[in-house]
C-alpha cells in the first residue's frame, strides 16, 4: 500500500510542477555535405497542457486516498 500512496505523492508534485515549469526542446535543422555543416538550432520552452496536468493532480491524489484508505 505504501507504493500507491508514493507513486500518487509522485503523480500530485509532477502535475503541479508541470503547471509552473516549462519542458526546453531544441530542434536543429540544416543541410550536411561532407564534412561541412550549415544549418541553425532553435530552442523552445513548451509548457504541458492545463488539463493534462489536472488530470495527473486529481490521478495522483486518488491514488494517495485510495492507498489510505485501504491501509486502514
């Protein structure tokens, strides 16, 4: 039971932190001939969507009930 309750204690910190911290991405797009590379890189910082994250926020605090109140 203990391993429910941390696996939601997980999922609950993930989905509030993914409201407030955005995820980097790089993308690199260029043309390569020989040993000669041009091309440019370009980095985004892309947030998860709202309801995603809600979704891991209730998930993770019914797996946190759900632990304790099997354990008692």
């Amino acid at each position: 039971m203990k391993n429910l309750f941390w696996v939601g204690a997980v999922l609950l910190v993930l989905g509030v932190a993914s409201l407030f911290i955005a995820i980097p991405r790089t993308e690199h797009e260029g043309v390569k001939a020989g040993g000669i590379s041009l091309g440019i890189e370009t980095r985004h910082d892309e947030k998860i969507p709202p309801i995603a994250s809600g979704i891991m926020i209730v998930a993770g605090a019914g797996l946190m009930f759900a632990a304790k109140n099997r354990g008692s």
